[in-house]
C-alpha cells in the first residue's frame, strides 16, 4: 500500500551496465528502487540484483523511445511519490534530504523540476545548467505522454528548484563524446522529423535557425565561457538545426 511520505524511485534501462552500479549506490536507501528494463542484453539486471532492486520488464518490441515504459514504470511503483532518475544520472544526498523534506510539508507542490549538471569533454558546461527537469511528482496526478523527450504532465502545482541551489542538481555522468552527438543527432531529427510533420520552414530558416542556436548557446547561455569544448557544443547545437531542416527539405521533395 502506498505511503504519503514514501518515495520510490524509478529507473528505465536498456543496456545501462556502463553507470548503473554508481547511479544505485547513490539511491539505495530509498524506500523503493524499481528498475524496469527493456530486454537488456548486458549486465544491467545483474547489477540490479545484486543491490536487491525490484524489477519489471516492458518489452522492447519496435520502440525508439522510452517515454511508453516510463510511463508504465511510474504507475508501477509501489509509493505515492516517485522520483525519475536516469541509468546516467546520480542523486546527491542534499537532494535526497530534500526531497524526503518537501513531501512533510503542508503546502507541498505536486510536482518538482530537479536542475542537472551537465559535462561535455570532460568539463561542467555552464550553457546547459540548470537544464531543469521535471523528475519528482505524486504518481496519481502524473501522465507520461509518449513523445520522445517531452515533460510530463502533472495534475496540480508544480514548483522548479532554485537554480543557485547546485547541490541539489542531478550530476548527469554521460560525457558524450562527438561520434555519440552526432549519431543522437541523427537519431532525435528523425523523431523531431515525426513531431514536426506539418511545419513549414522557408529557405533562410537554413540561416538563421542554426546561427541563432549557436549564438543562444555560445553568447546568451554562456559557452563562451567553457572554453573551447563551449565553443564546440555551440557549432553541434547549430548543426543539429542545420540537419532537421536539410532532412525537412528532403523530406518535402520525396
């Protein structure tokens, strides 16, 4: 039966053997830790075993996306709250602390947006901090629409973490390099490709909507001051505009 001050934590998988044992050591003291995995291949049910996780399994099939097993996973955890966590993402005991504090309180939202750090060639970049996601909410007010990379919908208040509490920020452990960009661009134009079907971009679109997301990235969120790994995380933001729309194009004339 679920408990109002409890909270489960919700893992999806899919061959995550890479961080999986640091991203459980980290939330293993929670009430419930339920991992549901997509026919993993590697060691990631191992691992899971060994820290005593509850395990469901959604079945792969000929999905592209996780959003449909998340939300199976939230409405499969046994606590009224739930906290998300990616296979990649580690929880700090300051935002453990704080999580198990909000839920005491009367005026309590229904719903957190959690900041993440993130890093790229090895370095914390400042142009996507606070990068804030919404992870923690009441599971019987929560909707995961199956929609790839989309926010959850949830049925009542919803608060965002101060950016300035650090802290509190997920630390996102993907450090991914170029090739692993490139092939997620690929893969995220062809599902933006889907959402975006019945837009129509003009040809200076090929100019100003790369060039505008370089300059957000690199002058208005502050990679100029990463260095050139900013510099680099820029040019990728701005490629990644370029290629949905060449992909547009191509699309239009098929």
């Amino acid at each position: 039966m679920a408990e109002t001050n409890k909270i489960s934590v919700v893992i999806n998988t899919y061959n995550a053997e890479q961080h999986l044992q640091q991203v459980l050591e980290a939330v293993k003291d929670f009430d419930e830790v339920l991992l549901c995995d997509m026919e993993s291949t590697d060691a990631t049910l191992q691992i899971a075993r060994r820290y005593g996780c509850r395990i469901v399994t959604f079945p792969r099939g000929t999905y592209n996306i996780v959003e449909p097993a998340r939300e199976y996973a939230i409405h499969e955890a046994t606590h009224d709250w739930v906290l998300v966590v990616d296979a990649d993402e580690i929880v700090t005991p300051d935002l453990k602390r704080y999580l198990y504090d909000v839920i005491q309180k009367d005026d309590c939202p229904d719903g957190l947006f959690i900041p993440r750090k993130n890093y790229f060639m090895g370095r914390f970049m400042r142009c996507h901090y606070p990068d804030h996601i919404l992870r923690f909410f009441r599971k019987q007010a929560t909707h995961w629409p199956a929609v790839i990379h989309c926010v959850p919908e949830v049925d009542g208040r919803v608060e965002k973490i101060p950016a300035d509490r650090k802290e509190l920020a997920f630390e996102h452990l993907a450090n991914d390099s170029i090739e692993n960009i490139v092939s997620k661009t690929n893969q995220y134009t062809r599902n933006e490709l889907e959402r975006k079907k019945h837009k129509h971009y003009g040809p200076l679109a090929f100019l100003w909507r790369p060039f505008f997301r370089f300059f957000k990235t690199y002058i208005l969120k502050g990679a100029v001051l990463d260095g050139i790994p900013g510099f680099i995380k820029a040019v990728l933001e701005g490629y990644y505009q370029f290629i949905f729309l060449a992909k547009k194009y191509e699309q239009g004339k098929s």
